[in-house]
C-alpha cells in the first residue's frame, strides 16, 4: 500500500514540473536590428558657378521685354525721315515698358519719335526748327551718330554686365565724345549704379563710372 502511495506522489510530482516548465518563457531574446548605412553625396556650386547662373539671370532679365532691335528701330526711324542723321538714341526700360526715344536733325529742323520696344509702334512729335548756328548742317555735323556696325542691345548688356559683376540693365544710350560713338549702359547692381562705357561697334570697355 505505502509503494503505491510512493508510486502516485512520484508521478504527480513528474507532472507538475512538466507543466512547469512548459509555462516558462525566455527572459531575454536576441533580437538583430539591420542597420543601413546611406552615403549621400551634396554637390555645393562653386561661388564662380553662382555667379555666371546670377550673370546670365541677369541678362535675361534685361533684355527678355526687348523685341524689336536696335537696328530694327534706327530702320523705322530713317523710314518715316529718310534724310535726316540720328544725333540721339536711348532705351529705357526703367518705368516698365521698354521703348527707344531717337532724335534726328537734317539742314533747319530736329525729328523726334518714340519706338516701343515691345510691338515696334511708333509715335512722332512735330519737327522743330533748330537755332539758327544750328542750321546750314552745323548740328547735323557736331552731333550725328555713328550708327554703322553697332553693336546690339543683347551684345552691350552682356559686355556690361560681365565689367561690373552682375546686376541688371536698365537703359543704354548711345552718345558721341571726339568723335567716338559709344554705347553707354547702366547697371544697378546692389546699392550702386553704374555706368559702362562701350565702344559702340568693337565693345571695347572704355570706362566704368559709380553714380552718386
């Protein structure tokens, strides 16, 4: 009787430790996290890259409202006074529309008209009589341009542009000094105006001004 009481705790022991060991879990479990390296590569443009992008933003910026030509102009010009000699020409762009004022002179009077830039629409003043040591082709000598070979608007903004650094065009003239035509060009560029003088058929840079 006592082997059989022996025989039934043993087994009941045997089960208990069983279950026991069935309810366990791990305490600690090994976990492998993947990592991933990125290797990123960051391009920073060069201060001579910025410059030519700021350059040529410029540039555009300048001349991207100018349709019509200089050349364009000056033919429009001579086609409504065909014998008179140009003795002015701007272009203006400050005010928000780009538009050319040229003057022009024969032997007794002075022509003036005003040539949008845009759509090539021209407007006239009535002609005026020049002074009197003005007339005989006295004016006409002194004061004519010298509008063969000139350089275009496109050319003389870029050459500008490059003298000063960047910035932004906002008038070109064309004036005349000892007998040499030449484009002057204005760039506002930061706080500062300048002024570039080109040789208005080689684009020779003839000097460079800081307005006041």
């Amino acid at each position: 009787m006592k082997k059989i009481v022996i025989y039934c705790g043993l087994f009941s022991f045997i089960l208990f430790a069983s279950s026991c060991q069935s309810r366990q879990v791990p305490s600690t479990m090994s976990q492998t996290t993947p990592t991933t390296s990125t290797n990123q590569e960051t391009t920073v443009p060069s201060v001579s890259t910025i410059s030519g992008q700021q350059s040529s933003h410029s540039f555009m910026d300048a001349t991207k409202e100018i349709k019509v030509s200089v050349k364009k102009a000056i033919d429009l010009f001579l086609a409504a006074y065909p014998n008179v000699k140009i003795t002015k020409l701007e272009l203006d762009s400050s005010w928000g529309i780009s538009a050319y004022e040229i003057e022009g002179v024969d032997d007794q009077k002075e022509y003036e008209a005003k040539i949008n830039a845009e759509n090539a629409k021209m407007q006239t003043q009535p002609p005026k009589q020049l002074d009197y040591d003005e007339q005989n082709g006295q004016k006409k000598k002194e004061d004519a341009l010298d509008i063969s070979n000139l350089l275009s608007i496109e050319e003389a903004t870029s050459i500008a542009i490059k003298q000063v650094g960047g910035g932004t065009v906002t008038d070109w003239k064309l004036s005349k000094e000892l007998g040499i035509t030449y484009w002057e060009v204005k760039v506002k560029n930061g706080y500062q105006t300048i002024q570039v003088k080109l040789n208005s058929q080689t684009g020779e840079v003839l000097a460079t001004e800081v307005d006041d």
